[in-house]
C-alpha cells in the first residue's frame, strides 16, 4: 500500500514545526532567560505546594517516564492492529518505534538548545539535563496520543472516545507537574506538547495506513 502525500497532510506538522520553532527562537533570544509568562506560573508553583500536593504531583509526573509510556504506545499499537495477533504485535513494534524516534529526535534538541532548568532549589523532584522542550511532557503526550490512537481504531464509539478523551488528560496532567514540581518553565511544556503534536502528525498517518493492512474487514 502506498501512501501519498497530499498538500492537505503537509499543512498540519508544517504551521506545527513553525509553532515550535518561534517559540525555541524566544527561548534562544534571550539566551533561555525566562519571560514573564515563565516566571508567573512557577513562583505561584514553589508558593502553593504542600507536602501533600507535591507528592500527589510526583506520582502524577511519575508516568511521563520508566516502562508506562512504552506500554502504553505499544498497547495503543496492539489495539489498532485489529483482530491478527501476529499483525497487531508488528503494529505494536512500529508504535515503540515512532516513540523511540521521538525521544530521540527531543533528546537532540534539548542538547542542541541547551536551557537552564529554573533554580534547583525550587524543585520539587528530581531532573537532570536541559530544560527545553519537556522530555516527561513530549513523552507523555507521544505515548497518550498512540494509546488514544488504537482505543478509537478499537472500539468505536463513546466508550472508546470517553478512554481518549482520559489519555489527554493524563498527558495534560503530567506537563502541568512538570511545571507545579519547579523543574521546568511552562515554556518547556509547551514546547514539548509542540513537538509531540508535530512528530505525531507526521508518523501517524504511514503508520494507520499500516496498520489498515491487516484488519478484518
């Protein structure tokens, strides 16, 4: 099966890589200085956060990272492969894949753009490395979307729509910790929700075309 290219299908990742791209030149412009709309959020964060919120706030960012994202883009690959086990196990591969390029598409960027985290001593968890775009948010989002993904390929209809609706949330969820923990600057958030919509709408349609390969018609 060929997939071809329409104009229509290049705009969306297009306007989605010049999001990202103005938003990383007003990080880069004023050397990873952070703008007001930064600051704002985060001293609200470190003010607002008892030892009660923050730990429900850890367990929340919690599955931005380790084996959840992995599970859950390989389980949304499974789901859209259809009913043949052997088709849905390749679709599940192609799933950890695009995740896996993603990562390490962002893991290059942040290394490239190099932005300081804000003060460790607002934080509220545990980071390493540079600070734009979010790792835990771009994977959150990329794993959610790849889950929601084969949900609605699965069941459709409102149950299937409702579970969807649940993985954005989760992934909405795990950014907005990111920033509450003190670890990132909302910017950072941003910037990786960018990048997880815009590697999505490039992988996502040659890997459904794929997988409507296999589906019981």
């Amino acid at each position: 099966m060929t997939v071809r290219l329409r104009p229509s299908r290049l705009l969306p990742p297009a306007l989605l890589a010049a999001a990202f791209a103005l938003l990383a030149w007003l990080v880069l412009a004023r050397h990873g200085t952070p703008y007001g709309f930064d600051t704002g959020p985060h001293h609200w964060s470190v003010a607002h956060r008892p030892h009660a919120a923050a730990t429900a706030a850890r367990a929340v960012t919690d599955a931005g990272t380790g084996p959840y994202p992995y599970l859950a883009a390989a389980l949304g690959g499974w789901l859209a492969g259809g009913r043949t086990a052997r088709h849905g196990l390749r679709v599940a591969l192609l799933a950890l894949l695009v995740l896996l390029a993603g990562q390490g598409l962002r893991t290059l960027l942040v290394t490239l753009l190099h932005r300081a985290r804000p003060p460790a001593a607002d934080w509220a968890a545990h980071a390493s490395g540079h600070s734009f775009p979010s790792g835990h948010t771009a994977t959150s989002a990329m794993a959610a979307t790849l889950l929601a993904w084969g949900l609605l390929r699965a069941w459709p209809g409102t149950r299937s729509r409702a579970l969807a609706a649940l993985c954005g949330l989760a992934a909405v969820a795990v950014g907005c910790t990111r920033v509450y923990l003190g670890v990132h600057w909302p910017s950072d958030v941003v910037g990786g929700w960018l990048f997880a919509a815009c590697w999505l709408t490039i992988l996502l349609p040659p890997l459904t075309a794929y997988a409507d390969r296999g589906r019981t018609p």
